[in-house]
C-alpha cells in the first residue's frame, strides 16, 4: 500500500499532508520544482529510500555518500550520452 | 460531436503543415521566413505522433499497461527506479541529444535547406522515433537487456558479438569525429580555449563539493557551476585582450589534439564523481537552457532563410564534404533523423526507469521528435547566415584558399557573393582573429545561433559574448559526450580483453583501468589526428564514415527489432520496422561503396590513396611533404578498411537475419521469443487513468 502511495506521488507530484486549499500556481510550481529535482538527480537519494531494494529487511541502506558514487559507478558504465 | 471537432481539429493541424511543407518545398527565388519551418515540422509531429505512433502501439506492439515493468518488478532505487513519464522524457531526451542533430544538418546545408529539411522531418517519423520506440518496447519486454544482448538471444550468438563489435567501432569512430568538431571550432581562439578549460576546475570543485561537502545535492551544485562557466564565458573576452594570456590559450589544431586526448584519458581513469559527472551535470543544464533559448529566439526573430533550397553542389562537388546528394545527405544529417545509438539508449537506463508500457510511446517515439526539431532548428540556424559566409566558415582551405581575399573570390564564382570585408567584419564582431575555414559546423552554427540572440537579447555589441556562449555550449557538451563515451568504451576493451586475459577484464584493477584508458584512447585519438592534418580539414574524411557507422547500427537494431517482431507473429505489420531497415541497408551501403570505390579522389579513399601515390611516383611532391603525403596515403586506406570491415560485419548479421526469418515464415522452427513471463501489475488499481490524470 506504501508503495502505491509512493506511486500516485510520483504521479501527482504532490506532497504529501498538504491542504488541498493550495492556489493552483502553487500546486503547478511545486510539481515543477519536483520534476526538476528528479529530472537532474537531486531527489535520488530521496527515492532510493522509499525504494523496495532499500526498504527490504536484507538490505544494507547506503548512506548518502555511498549512494552518490555507487549511482554513478553504474551509470557511467554503459552508453549514457548519445551522439 | 466531440469526435467530430477531434476529426476536424487534426485535418487542420495536417492542413496547416501540408501548406507549411508546401510553401517550403515551392518558393523558388523569393526569401523564405524561418516561422514556416518551425510550422511544419511541429503540424507534422503532432500528425506522426497522433497517428502513426497510436497505430504502432496499438496495432504492432500491442502495449499492455496491466504487465509490470522492470522499474515495478525489480525495483532498487539504483538502476531500476520507477519514474514519472514527463521526468524520463527529459532523462531520454537529455541522453540522446548530442552534437549529431546540430552538427549533421549544419554540414548538410551545403545542398540547400529543403533535402536535409525534409529527411529531417520524415526520417524522424517514419525511421527514427519508430527504431527508438520498438527498441525501446522490446527492451521493457527482456527486463531492460540491452541490444547486445537480445541481438544474441534473438538473432544469433554471432550476431550479438558483431552488434558488440560494432558498437565498440562506432563509438571510436563517434569520439573521434566530435573531438575533431571542438578541435576546429577552439584553434587559434584563445577566447574559446580558456571558457573550455575553465570548466575542468569547475566541474572538478564541483565534484569535490558534491562527493564531501554536500552528497548528491546536484541542482545547488550546478546552479554555482552553471554561474561560473556564464562568469568564464565574459572573463574570455579578457584573456583574449591580454597580449599574454591570449598567447597562452592560442592552441594550434595538432596542440589542441594532444590537450583532448590527455584529458580524456584523465577522465576516463580517474573516479567518475571528480570530473566526469559533475561536467555532465553542467552540461545537462546549459544544454536544456541553450535548446530552449534557440527555439525561443528563433519564433522571437523569425529570420528570413537566405540559403536556397538547392544549391549546385547537389552534384557532389560540395566544398565542406564530397558526395552526391544520395545517399551523403542521409549519412550525414545522421542523429536528426535515424541514430543507431540511440538503440543503445533505449536498451539501458530508460526501460528500467518506465513506469508502464503505455509511457514508451512518449518516451520512445516522442523525444525523438524533440531530437528531430533541434536538428530543424540548427538547420534554420544554418541558412539564416548568408551563403557565401556559410561557405566560407565550414569550407577547407585547400578548396577556398587561406585569405579573406581568396576565400572571396572563390566563394563568389560560385554564385554566393560575398567580400573579404564581410568575413573580416564578422570575425571582428564575434571577437575572432578569422572564421575562415573552420569545417565541423560548431563555429557555423555558433555565428548563426549569435545572430538570432543577439537580435533577442543585447544587439550587435552583444554578439561577441553570444558566439562565445554558443562555441563553450557546444564544446561543453560535446567534451561530455567525449569523455562519458571514452570512459564506456574503456568497459568495453576490458570485456573484450577480459575473455583473452581475464584479470584485465576486472573493472577495480588499476592496470587494467590503465591500459584499457590508454587502448580506447589511442585508437580514437589516431583518427582524430589523421582528421586534423587531412588538408580538406577532415571532416570530408571522418563525417561521412560516422555517418555510415551510426546509421548501420541503426539497421542492427532494426533488424532485431524485427526479428522480435516476426516471432511475435507481427508479420502483416512487418513493414513499420522492414522498411526503414531496408532503406538504411541500402543507403549505408551505398555510401560504404562510394566511399571506398569511388573514382573520384575527393569522394573515394581508394581513389585519393592512388592519386597521391602517382603523386609521389611522378615526383610532384617535394620531398619535406614524403612523410606526410606517405602518412595520408596509409589513412585513406585504413579507413577504407575500416569502412569495408563495418560493411561486412551487418551485412553477416543481415543473413544471419534472414535465415532466421525464412525459418519463422516457413514455420519449420518454432521461434522462440525471450521475453520475461507476464505478471500483472500490483499498481492495477491506478490503472483507471482517472485516478492520475493519466494520458
């Protein structure tokens, strides 16, 4: 169910425990500043945790600092920048 | 009634874009404003995207939004990270523009606005977006295996070596003709030579703030970097007022060669958080915002187009490359209409971060559109400027000559008037020592993208600070591609290594690292060299080879992609992938003919070989050029080689193919499909669509 929520965020963009009441440029820039986060990789952090790999019980959960050069050890491993 | 006003809403678009295409395809002598461009190629996007791209999902692939995705099934929040559709598009799209969709059709200009444009707009539709969507499709169906991999398990053991060889070729090829574009466009301007080197301690300050100051926290890291190289481009303008530091950063093109490959080894062997991702990171950024800024300034100014729609060098006699129009103008406009490595793109990160399979159609067909627009714009760019200084930018100097006067007097006989006081003004006005023969596009392109900003934004005393924001725009990103590429390629001689010699083939092994750093670069570092002492300024040499490499990686993909389809049981609908396939085959091999054979020693590598030979024979050469000549002689072949060896690798891969399909179609084997079982979503209950505002 968790992660349903986590889903229709992702969908929604909204934060969650926000009154609905927000004027609807508020609403249009926080999806915004949010895509833009998760567009450049800032929120990556954020969302490995409420990720089912880091959540399960065997899991150990990376620190930050870990994650950060993990991520990009595997990223930077296979073709990510086209011609 | 609603269906109705949908009818009659697209016939408009379709309408709007027939007479848009019309009015571009018929002006014959009458200037042409750039808006009717930008209308057609967006009226038939939208038409290609309502229609076809809705027909391939529906039709061909049959997307399934009930069956969970690689992101769903095996999600890590490492590699496989369910994502929002519009946050992929921009990931996609971010991944797969590169220099090709504004460097290809720039090159491509010299035939005249209209071939390029139109093979813009329909190879994207019909070639382009459809290998980026199924590619993408099939990889979503293999839990995001990459092309490699479902070239062997679909087509052949054999053919998923030679897809892994030719992705290794092309990527040597790649490297080498992008750093050969930045080494043309920072010779001799200190200017741009300084902005560029100054992101190499930016990006390296930025990955030391990222990895220990403030981790992952990469959209404040790249507002200060992004702050600092716009700081960079103005304090440019300084060091090249300075008598010393202008003498400095003053690089010829073979100092500029050695400075590339040095900091690409360097990028490739020290750890990716230092230098190699906090530069992309910068790149991403100026890239998305200097994208945005051209389209934006282009609908701003509306330029008048001033270059015809065809030109004379239609016969292959074109200056800034050699060829007839077919096939050169398709090799050459490359990643705007159909890029092979983009099957590399829709194979890796993007399947495993889908959220459903409906979002591919989006993702895949979608952002190549996009792609397909820049290269539009860069075109518009392109012959905005005058012809004559279009010619006189991107044409060699062994073809024009050397001086103002020279380049002038040629350009003007061919019916494109232009003075040398033009060309001197113009260089003045950028703060350039000249803009003559600077063959790659980038400088080109930079002049024409100056032009529509300073028009927007700051007039002409403005354009200076414009061109040089252009050319640190265009090598930034490029420098990018450069690096994250040699660094992939350096994986892929340690693996093809690793089965010879296997402690090489261990990623944290040092001289391992080493060495492969050292092979990857060597190679594409050897063929940039022979491009920058080619006398016709090697991108007549190199371009047209890229060309042909990333074009038959595209016909490798479509050929998978049809083989998954035949064992689909697609066969009536096999034409959407055949076609294209068949088009590229016979394009590709065309050129790769010519290209070798040709007796034109402009056109033909073998043909120049023999002509410089006879040259040396009948003693024309003096004898302080032997070496040299002796050198180029050695170039022309190999890379005839090179281009032959391409050739007959997919041509081994097509019958492999083949034989695969006569099988299907005689049904004497049961085909075998490697898709991973079905299992429904456990996000079903979202899939109402209302629920999101899905779609």
């Amino acid at each position: 169910m968790a992660r349903i929520t986590a889903h229709a965020e992702i969908k929604a963009g909204a934060a969650p425990g926000r009154p609905a009441s927000h004027s609807r440029l508020s609403r249009i820039l926080r999806i915004a500043w949010r895509a833009l986060r998760d567009w450049c990789g800032d929120a990556a952090y954020e969302q490995y945790l409420r990720s089912r790999g880091a959540r399960s019980a065997s899991a150990h959960t990376l620190t930050p600092a870990e994650f950060y050069v993990e991520q990009l050890n595997r990223r930077y491993s296979r073709p990510n920048r086209c011609c | 009634m609603r269906r109705f006003f949908s009818i009659t809403a697209w016939a408009g678009v379709a309408l709007l874009g027939a007479s848009a295409l019309g009015a571009i395809a018929l002006r014959r002598g009458e200037t042409l404003n750039a808006i009717w461009f930008v209308i057609a190629a967006l009226c038939s996007y939208l038409v290609a995207y309502r229609l076809y791209s809705a027909f391939i999902a529906a039709r061909l692939l049959s997307l399934d939004d009930t069956r969970a995705t690689p992101s769903e099934r095996h999600d890590d929040g490492c590699d496989f990270v369910p994502t929002n559709k519009w946050v992929l598009f921009g990931h996609h799209f971010a991944a797969i523009a590169g220099p090709g969709p504004l460097v290809g059709p720039t090159l491509a200009a010299q035939f005249g606005y209209l071939p390029g444009t139109l093979w813009l707009i329909a190879g994207a539709a019909f070639a382009g977006c459809v290998q980026d969507f199924v590619i993408l499709f099939c990889s979503i169906r293999r839990d995001g295996k990459s092309l490699g991999q479902m070239a062997r398990e679909e087509v052949s053991e054999r053919g998923g070596f030679i897809a892994q060889l030719a992705v290794l070729a092309i990527m040597v090829i790649l490297l080498a003709v992008v750093a050969l574009v930045i080494v043309n466009a920072l010779k001799s301007s200190p200017w741009a030579t300084f902005t560029l080197a100054m992101t190499i301690p930016i990006a390296i300050l930025l990955g030391l703030y990222l990895r220990f100051v403030r981790p992952g926290r990469v959209l404040e890291a790249s507002i200060m970097g992004v702050a600092l190289v716009l700081f960079s481009v103005v304090a440019g303008q300084w060091v090249a007022n300075s008598h010393s530091w202008s003498h400095l950063f003053t690089l010829s093109g073979i100092a500029l060669t050695f400075a590339i490959i040095i900091y690409a080894f360097s990028a490739s062997a020290l750890p990716v958080w230092l230098l190699l991702a906090p530069r992309d990171y910068l790149s991403a950024f100026i890239k998305a915002g200097a994208i945005f800024s051209l389209a934006a300034g282009i609908l701003f100014v509306r330029p008048q187009v001033l270059m015809p729609p065809f030109t004379r060098f239609i016969d292959g006699t074109g200056p800034v490359f050699s060829g007839k129009i077919f096939p050169f103008c398709f090799i050459t406009i490359a990643c705007g209409a159909i890029s092979g490595f983009h099957s590399l793109i829709s194979s890796g990160t993007t399947p495993k971060m889908i959220l459903r399979e409906g979002h591919a159609r989006l993702i895949g067909y979608g952002a190549m559109l996009l792609e397909s627009f820049v290269g539009v714009m860069a075109m518009v760019a392109a012959c905005a400027m005058t012809p004559g200084v279009y010619f006189a930018i991107n044409s060699p100097a062994s073809i024009v000559g050397a001086t103002a006067d020279a380049a002038a007097t040629t350009i003007s006989g061919w019916g494109f008037p232009l003075s040398a006081q033009t060309m001197n003004d113009l260089a003045r006005s950028v703060g350039e020592q000249t803009l003559l023969n600077r063959a790659g596009g980038a400088p080109s392109l930079a002049v024409g993208m100056a032009q529509i900003f300073s028009n927007t934004i700051g007039g002409a005393h403005l354009l200076s600070i414009w061109y040089h924001f252009a050319i640190m725009f265009e090598a930034l990103f490029i420098l990018t591609v450069l690096d994250a590429g040699t660094r992939v390629g350096r994986f892929m001689v340690q693996e093809l290594g690793g089965r010879i010699w296997k402690p090489f083939g261990r990623r944290g092994w040092m001289p391992g690292i080493l060495m492969s750093s050292a092979v990857i670069v060597g190679l594409w570092g050897y063929f940039l060299y022979q491009g920058v002492i080619d006398p016709l300024g090697g991108i007549n040499l190199l371009w047209p080879i890229f060309g042909i490499s990333n074009q038959l990686l595209a016909a490798v993909a479509l050929v998978v992609a049809t083989t998954i389809l035949l064992k689909m049981g697609r066969t009536r609908l096999i034409w959407v992938t055949l076609v294209p396939m068949a088009s590229l085959v016979t394009i590709t091999m065309t050129a790769s003919y010519a290209k070798i054979f040709d007796p034109s020693p402009r056109i033909g590598l073998l043909a120049n070989a023999n002509a410089l030979a006879a040259q040396i024979a009948a003693g024309t050469i003096p004898a302080a050029k032997l070496g040299e000549t002796h050198r180029l002689i050695f170039n022309q072949r190999l890379d005839a080689v090179v281009t032959a060896v391409l050739a007959l690798m997919i041509l081994v891969l097509i019958v492999e193919a083949i034989a695969q399909w006569y099988s299907i179609l005689r049904r004497s084997r049961e085909p075998i499909l490697h898709e991973s079982p079905y299992i429904a979503t456990r996000w079903a209950e979202d899939f109402s669509g209302a629920a999101h505002g899905d779609d």
